[in-house]
C-alpha cells in the first residue's frame, strides 16, 4: 500500500496531531501483509478510530473503492488533518470528531482499526485531561497530543474501554487490527477477548529501540451458525 503523501501537514501541526511514527507504520505494514484476507472480506464498512494524521485510512481508502471508509478521533484538528490527507490523496474518507464510535450510527464494522494511547501513565493523569467534544479550543490544545499517548494503567485503560463496546461494533465477519506495546500485556488483552468471544492472533510484531510492538488481529470465535 502506498504511504499518502503528508506534505500538506506543516511541523508546528504536529504540536497537535500525532505525527506518523514506527506504530504508524508496523499498522500499515500489516494491513498491508494481509490484504489479501482484507479483499476477500470485502468489507462493506471500514471504520478507524483515532485516525491521527489520517495515513491508515486514507491508504486503505484508496485500497478500498467499493468499501465506506470512515476515521473518528477525539482530537478535532486531528479530524481536520485526516480530511486533508485523504482529499490531497485522492482518498474517500469521511471523518468524525468523537469518543470511539459514539457519534456514528454505523454498527456492523467489518473492518476495524486502531492505534490507540498504549503509554502506561498514572490514572489520574488520564483522568485530568479535560479534553470533551465541545471544550474550549485552549483546552484542547493543551491537551489533545497527551490524549494521542496517555494510556493510563498498564497503558490499557483506553483499550479496554474499546473492548467494552467491541461486540456491538464488529459485524458476524468483522476483523479488529489492534496496535499494542508489549507493556500492555498482550497475553492479558488475549485472555480478556477470548472470555467474551473472541480470537486474538499475534499478526506482526516489531521491536524498536525502547519499545516492543505488536498488532493483535482479532475476531470472533466461530459459533455453530457460523459453520
Ligand atoms: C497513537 S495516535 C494514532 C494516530 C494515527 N492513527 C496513527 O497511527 O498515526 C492515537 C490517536 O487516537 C486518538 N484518540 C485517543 N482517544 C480517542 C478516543 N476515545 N476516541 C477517538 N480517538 C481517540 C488521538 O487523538 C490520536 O489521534
């Protein structure tokens, strides 16, 4: 897949928005190694939270033609650095300022992705960030790159909120992409998953200086119906 050109972002933006980094890219570089299994699902709905920049989305948009292509994040200049991307990319995105998929009436997402704040910090670091859809702009800009890393406990706390709501989110097929740091226990996200139905396959893993990566594929466990 090629990486969307971001030239279009200028440096102070990214005092704002999470600028692509090795997650960034270990994400797209599996979707990219599994992009055959990502055609033959042939999703009819594509959705990325916290679309940052807005590179996944926007190269899987082009991928992608016959698939709606949505991005949601918190931060709302990240929103509007997603639409850039895709518009100066010739991408089909359209982009949401929420939390997760709250905004969105869409359920059955076939295909779901996520690089999400998987930093271990102090809950309530994470809990004093004020950041709310309709803050003041002030708060937002202090506040919204903290949003893009703080993962409070374990660095899992905004994990498994998503976790929470994934049953309702994921269609019968639906694949979630999951960017984690080895911190963050891959073995635990596992454990939790498969006690509320789901398969987690360690997809790719990538050590970088100071971090350990992975991507989590997961999906639901197969049922009788499902045979
Ligand atoms: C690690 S950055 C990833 C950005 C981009 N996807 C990438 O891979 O470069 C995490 C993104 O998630 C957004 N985010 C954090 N919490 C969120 C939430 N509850 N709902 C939607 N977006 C959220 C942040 O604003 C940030 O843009």
């Amino acid at each position: 897949m090629e990486t969307p050109y971001t030239n279009h972002i200028k440096r102070d933006e990214y005092e704002f928005v999470y600028e692509p980094a090795e997650d960034t890219f270990l994400l797209l570089d599996a979707l990219e190694k599994d992009l055959p299994y990502i055609e033959r699902l042939s999703p009819q709905i594509c959705l990325e939270i916290g679309s940052g920049s807005g590179v996944i989305i926007t190269a899987l948009s082009k991928r992608l033609r016959n698939t709606l292509c949505l991005a949601t994040d918190i931060n709302p200049y990240a929103c509007q650095v997603t639409r850039r991307t895709s518009s100066h990319n010739q991408g089909y995105v359209d982009v949401v300022n929420t939390n997760f998929t709250q905004g969105l009436r869409v359920r059955n997402i076939d295909l779901l992705l996520f690089n999400p704040p998987y930093v271990v910090t102090d809950t309530d670091e994470l809990n004093m960030l004020s950041l709310k859809i309709g803050d003041a702009e002030e708060n937002i800009t202090k506040n919204q790159l903290v949003r893009s890393w703080a993962g409070g406990k374990n660095g899992r706390e905004i994990i498994d909120a998503l976790f929470k709501n994934l049953d309702q989110m994921l269609s019968r097929r639906g694949v979630l992409y999951l960017l984690v740091l080895k911190e963050n226990q891959p073995n635990v996200i596992e454990q939790n998953l498969n006690s509320i139905g789901f398969n987690v396959e360690n997809f790719m893993d990538r050590k970088i200086p100071g971090e350990h990566l992975y991507v989590l594929k997961i999906t639901r466990k197969k049922g009788k119906d499902d045979e």
